[in-house]
C-alpha cells in the first residue's frame, strides 16, 4: 500500500505540469503519510485514518463531510470498497477508475487496463498513467517515476549515512521491508538475496532501507 501512494503521488506532478492552476488534493492511509511528506504537487492530504476500517460510524461520519467538498474531478487509484465509497459520496463533475463491472456505475470514466505497455515504463506505471488519459491525453510525455520528497535534515542525514561510499561506485538502494507481514521479503531470502548481489556486483555500494510504522527511514 506504501508503494501505491508513492507511485500515485507521481501523477499529481503529471496533473500539475499539465495544468499548473490545478488544485490537488490526496486522500490516504494514515500509515502511508510519510511518503507524501514535502511533495510540493500536493496541496492538501486528506487523511484516511486507520480506524476507519473498525469503526464504521467514523467512516461514515468522514463520507458524510466529503459530500460537502465538490470537486473538478476525481482520480481513484486504489480502486477497492473504500475508495470507491470515497468516490461516491464526494460530488464531482468527473469520477476515474478502473473499470470493474460491480462498479463502473459509481464512474463517469471507467478506465480498461491495456494487456501491455507501449513505452519502456513498467505495466503497473502505464496502467496508473491510463487513469489520467482523459484529462492530459494519450500522448503526454510519461518520462518520470515516484520521488520522495526529502527535507533539509533528512537530507543531511543521507548524506552522512553515504558519507563513507567509494564515489566511483554505484549506489544501490534495496528495500526489504513492506506494510504487511504478508510483503516483505523473508529474512532466510534476503541473506541469499544479500550474498547473490554481493558476489555478482561487487563493484558496488548498497544502502538497505526499510519501513518504520511511519513509512520511512534509512539504516
């Protein structure tokens, strides 16, 4: 699910250089803030909080307010009950998603995901670029890919955490951690992952990350 929201955050920096007028706001997981934290594309983050799910009065309660929040145009990349309820309840002259038979009625735009990717991009990017064909066009220029936005002591802090590296090396980040148990790469794994890249690239230097409960962090 982090990586979900990173990738979408991707497409508001689309959606802005498109049209730099435009207002964007996100709704998001509680647990996945971290990740938006800085991104100048972003004018305002809605949060979804983790409660939700349990309580449904909660959820209901925040339905109820996005009825009074009218927008241009909705985005959905999640696509599951929740953001389709999200969907539902918030007025729009414009509502985009996935096609899904059981909920395409909630849409003005249901997209289809093509069976493949016409550029070099990864099926999963180009798929979420679809999403924003009937606003930017077909052709627009897809050259980018998600970025977290760093501020100036997390940036300090990674550059003391590389200090060390050779500069003539390359520096490779691996993330072994995910938001669920069910993700993250199994530690018996990540040894025999680790001991493969080190044997066949040693001429590189390596920074491993992994998730905190916040989403972000180096070690």
């Amino acid at each position: 699910m982090i990586g979900d929201v990173l990738t979408a955050s991707l497409h508001c920096a689309y959606l802005k250089r498109w049209n730099p007028s435009l207002e964007i706001h996100f709704v998001a997981n509680q647990h996945t803030l971290a990740v938006l934290e800085n991104n100048p594309n972003i004018d305002k983050i809605i949060i979804f909080r983790d409660d939700f799910r349990s309580n449904k009065l909660a959820f209901l309660s925040f339905l109820w307010k996005q009825r009074k929040e009218p927008y241009d145009y909705i985005i959905d990349f999640y696509g599951k009950i929740e953001s389709n309820l999200i969907a539902l309840f918030t007025p729009a002259k414009t509502k985009i998603s996935y096609h899904k038979w059981y909920t395409s009625w909630v849409y003005s735009t249901p997209v289809k995901r093509s069976n493949n990717s016409p550029t070099q991009l990864p099926l999963s990017l180009h798929h979420r670029n679809q999403l924003i064909f009937p606003l930017v066009g077909d052709d627009f220029n897809f050259n980018d890919y998600p970025r977290l936005y760093l501020n100036k002591q997390e940036v300090q802090q990674a550059k003391k955490t590389i200090a060390h590296r050779d500069p003539q090396k390359k520096l490779l980040m691996v993330a072994v951690l995910g938001s669920s148990k069910l993700k993250p790469t199994p530690s018996i794994n990540w040894q025999i992952c680790w001991t493969t890249y080190v044997r066949t690239i040693r001429s590189n230097s390596f920074l491993t990350t992994c998730h905190n409960n916040k989403g972000k962090s180096m070690s």
